[in-house]
C-alpha cells in the first residue's frame, strides 16, 4: 500500500512528531509513503491520501477532497473532547487547561 502524505510546510512540532511516528510504525509493516508540500502537486500513484492535520473537525486539504481517492483521518490529541468548541478557537493558558482536565477527569472517577 502507499499513502500520500500532505506535509504543510508550516505544522506544529507536536503534530510533525506524530506524522513521523505514525509512518515509522507503518513503514515496518511495509506501508510505503508518497510525501508533499503546499507547492507540490498531489501524487496519482497511491492508494490512499492522508492530511494529518485534518483532525480535530478540521477538514482535509480542498486538493485532496477533490481527488476521487480514499481519505485517511485520523485523530490527533483529544483537545476537541475537553474544550468547549466556542472556545477550541481561542488560546489559552496550558496549564488553565489540565487544571480543568484534572478536575473534570477526577468528579468521574
């Protein structure tokens, strides 16, 4: 099987460290990947198209939607479970964030 890879020439390090670890993981099972950028055009010759960032409620890139190809969509971070969507946009203090997580995780238990 191969995979093209949608690689943003912006993205974060903690999403880049997940694409990484994802494809190693694969590529020992002999899943082989077909990375591009911004400025490259998307690869014909694979089986199916992944944009990594496309999690979280985001929607693929247009590119890729438009090819008549299987999507990947895979999940990333579990932000969009803890965080009110009103506020998923906003930045806020991390620390702000697992307190709340602490305490909304230890009510459950």
């Amino acid at each position: 099987m191969k995979v093209g890879v949608y690689r943003p020439v912006r993205l974060p390090r903690s999403l880049d460290r997940y694409m990484c670890s994802v494809m190693r993981e694969l590529e020992f099972l002999g899943v082989r990947f077909s990375s591009f950028t911004d400025s490259e055009a998307v690869p014909e010759n694979v089986d199916l198209l992944w944009d990594p960032r496309a999690a979280d409620g985001a929607l693929p890139e247009d590119r890729i939607t438009a090819k008549n190809k299987p999507i990947a969509v895979t999940l990333f971070g579990a932000r969009s479970f803890v965080i009110p969507g009103h506020r998923a946009g906003q930045e806020e203090d991390s620390r702000a964030i697992w307190i709340r997580i602490n305490r909304v995780g230890s009510q459950t238990l």
